[in-house]
C-alpha cells in the first residue's frame, strides 16, 4: 500500500488549516490498519468462526471513515463528514500532485457522508434480506447471486442534499423574532457532490426475484450502527424510503460497483442503493435489508431529519429530486496570477440534464463594496449534456487585474430550473437543497508580490 500525499508532508503549498492536518494524520492511522487488503485478509482466516456479518471494526472506531482521506483532496466538516476539494478537480497539477479529474471523481477522491463507522462486512456470508407484504416469494440473495443477475452501467452525478448547507443563514427568516433553528449539522460548502460509473442490478429485477405484486412504497436499510440518544436502545440504522414507482425505474440500481472497481468500503461495500436524480442522502449504504409493502410507509428514523422543516414549511416535505447547481473548480481564496483566465466548473441537476450555465464576476471596490466586473456571461458546455449528470464548463475571463474577486455560476437545467439568488433561496431547519449562485471568492496578485 503506498502512502498517499498528505500536505502536512510538505509545507511550501497553500497553507492549511491545522484540523485538516490533524485530520488526515488520524485518517492514516486507521488506514495502515483498516486499509482495503488486510481487513480481507482477516475476514478471510476468520470465516469458520465468524458468522457475524458486521462486526466493529477493532481498527479506530471512533472515527467514521476508513479510507485515508489526505488533506489535500479533503476538508474534513465532521468526523465522517468529508468534503471534496474542488480545486484539484480542476487543476492537473499543483504542487506535483495530481489532480485534474475527468469527468468522472476517482474513489479515493470522492467526497464522503457517513453518520458512523462503515461496518466491516464479508461478502461471503452478507446476504441482502428481502421481505414484506408485497412479496410472494420473500428471499434472501447471496452476493453472487446478484453478481450473477443481468448487470446495468450509468454514470451519474452523487450530490449530498444538504450540499451547500454552510450558504444558508443560520437564522430562519425573522430572525431574532424566531427560534433559533440550525442550518444542517455539517457545513459543507460546493464539494458534498462528485460523479462515478456505477455498475449495479436494476431495484426491478432483484424485487421480481422476491416476487413482487403491487408495492407502494419500499424501505432500504443499512447495516451500519448509528448513536443517536433520540431512539430506543441508542442506536438506529440508516434507511430510506422510497415510492415502488421510483424504486421500478430502469435507472434505480443496486449498485456493487463504482468506476471498474468494487465499491469501496466507505461508499456502501458491498451493495448501495442509486436512485437516478435523487439527492444522495436516500442512496442508502451497506444494504442489508429491503422491504416492500403494498402500503405508504411513513418515514421513520434519521428519514424524519431529510425533510424540509421551517417557516415556509408548515408540513414536513420530503426531498427527493436533487435540485440544479453548479461549482467553479477552485478552492476559496486560493491566489491566481494575473492575466487571462479561464474559470472551469461542472453543473448539475437531479431534474435532468443541464441546459446552460452563466458565470460572473464581481471585485471588491472598497471594503464592502462589490461592483460588477464581467456580467453574467454564457459558458461554453464541454460535452452534450446528459439526464442526472453533471457537465464540464468554461468560460474566459481575459485580461484580470490584480484584486479581490468573487465568482458566481448559474446552472439552468432542461426542466427550467435556474439556481436562484443566494437571498432567493427557501430556508429550511436542515440545510437541505441549497442552490443559490453563491460566490466564490478568488484573489490576483502577480507572482512578484508573493512572499
Ligand atoms: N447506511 C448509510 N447510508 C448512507 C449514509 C449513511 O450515513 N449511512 N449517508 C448518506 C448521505 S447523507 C450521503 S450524502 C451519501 C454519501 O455517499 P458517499 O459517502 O458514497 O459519497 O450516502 C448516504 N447513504
Ligand atoms: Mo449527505
């Protein structure tokens, strides 16, 4: 295993702030030991005697994610909560790193949610339950099994519904008059999103396998343990529930693979669910169990937390379809030569696919003063753009002076939606669905006045 680039290596780039460092060195630690070859290894010598298909992980298991996630390529929000950076998406090289995604995010790249340690599962003995009221046949299926089933390949944008939630005010509209309500948990900025090849068996074909005659609603369920004092014994698992007409789709997978490998521990190994367009917090985890009712089935457990709740929801909403957004492939504040420059991004939409993105750019006048310094002007899309994928753009922004800049873009998808004014955007309690063109801030400076 070779030890990945870490910046707390290497002081002569972009200063970091200290918890990043602090977080990538915690990361490696349960790497060496947690890493993706040795826990194989040990599940395979302990197999007679483990019939447990979940068992906690002795590596670190307070900490949720098992991958090394270097600093460089990762702001940590939570623990388990880590945030891809955007500035290597876009740049092939900084400071002899590699970076400069395709359009697919690589694995080990891609951003992470996860509310507790992944389990430790062994794919021999796992077995995805099937059961409830709308199956003839209820069953269990091994993973070979659903290896062996007719498999389906989609590349799809994964976008965290609570993306963006940092952009949110974190008071509700009224202010002082209101309660004070917290926006989300985690503060992710643009990097709670990321696109993959995800190979999997279509939802449709595992329940007609289990006989399925007129579901309504279906719940995912997870094997992870998550500790939470609101539920009865302290712990809950993760789950989703989603109407039978979504779960039927042709494009609803249970996905085993992510680009050409098998997916990776901290993304659902073995099996995850992939409901095209939706937002990522209903992509349920290391499924265990799937139930399928010819009843509704009300959400329950950490479900009740994804719903849309404030002032301008006096029930409860469900989110389901992720909305329209879009980033430019540069971390905050990093420092840019003047000149011209070309400013990239991607842009997405859980409502399809993308009809056009604006990009523009204000500079700080004086202090508090932002005055236009490009006006909104149409990027040029780098591919044709495809349903629930994101698509590469760029626009030119020639002769940049020295300054401080915010650059903003705005998404339109082909249903019509556009990504409104930050000041637009409905409040909601958990920082769901933020889409606001929010700004970015960039600085130019010549080179000479570096230290
Ligand atoms: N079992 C389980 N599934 C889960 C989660 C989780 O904590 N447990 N997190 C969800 C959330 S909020 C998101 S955004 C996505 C993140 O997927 P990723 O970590 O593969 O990027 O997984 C979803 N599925
Ligand atoms: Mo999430």
């Amino acid at each position: 295993m070779t030890r990945r680039p870490d910046h707390s290596e290497d002081g002569t780039d972009r200063p970091q702030e200290p918890s990043d460092v602090e977080c990538s060195r915690r990361s490696f630690l349960g790497y060496s030991v947690a890493g993706a070859t040795v826990p194989f290894l040990v599940r395979e010598a302990s197999l007679a005697a483990d019939t447990d298909t979940t068992t906690e992980s002795p590596a670190d298991a307070t900490n949720f994610v098992v991958q090394a996630t270097p600093s460089w390529y990762f702001i940590q929000r939570e623990n388990g909560s880590q945030e891809m950076k955007w500035g290597p998406v876009g740049h092939a090289v900084i400071g002899g790193r590699p970076g400069g995604y395709g359009e697919l995010i690589p694995n080990d790249r891609m951003y992470i949610h996860n509310r507790a340690r992944p389990p430790d599962i062994d794919r021999r003995t796992w077995r995805l339950k099937l059961n409830g009221d709308a199956l003839t046949r209820p069953r269990s299926f091994t993973y070979d099994e659903l290896l062996a089933m007719p498999s389906v390949t989609l590349k799809r944008t994964i976008d965290c519904g609570a993306n963006c939630a940092a952009f949110f005010p974190k008071l509700p509209p009224g202010g002082a008059d209101n309660r004070w309500l917290p926006v989300g948990y985690t503060q992710w900025h643009f990097g709670a999103v990321g696109a993959a090849e995800w190979k999997g068996v279509r939802a449709k074909d595992v329940l007609a396998a289990a006989g399925a005659d007129s579901p309504v609603d279906v719940k995912f369920t997870g094997l992870d343990v998550i500790a939470d004092p609101g539920f009865p014994g302290g712990t809950v698992h993760y789950s989703q529930v989603a109407p039978a007409d979504k779960v039927l789709k042709d494009d609803t997978l249970l996905v085993y693979g992510m680009n050409g490998q098998d997916l990776p521990i901290d993304h659902g190994y073995p099996l995850r669910l992939l409901l095209s367009g939706w937002v990522a917090v209903t992509y349920v985890k290391w499924l265990g169990e799937i139930e399928v009712s010819k009843h509704r089935i009300p959400p329950a457990g950490l479900q009740t937390n994804h719903m849309l709740t404030g002032p301008a929801y006096p029930t409860p909403a469900s989110v389901s379809v992720g909305p329209v957004r879009s980033a430019i492939e540069h971390d905050r504040e990093i420092t840019l030569a003047p000149g011209d420059i070309t400013l990239r991004g991607r842009a997405w939409s859980g409502a399809g696919a993308i009809e056009s993105v604006d990009v523009s750019v204000e500079k700080l006048a004086s202090p508090g003063r932002w005055v236009t310094e490009m006006p909104w002007r149409t990027a040029r899309l780098l591919s044709t753009p495809e349903p629930y994928m994101w698509v590469r753009f760029e626009v030119p922004w020639p002769g940049v002076k020295p300054g401080q800049y915010r650059v903003m873009s705005r998404a339109k998808d082909k249903a019509g939606n556009v990504q409104p004014r930050p000041e637009d955007v409905v409040w909601n309690q958990h920082g769901l669905a933020y889409n606001g063109h929010y700004p970015l801030d960039l600085i130019v400076l010549p080179p000479s006045d570096m230290p």
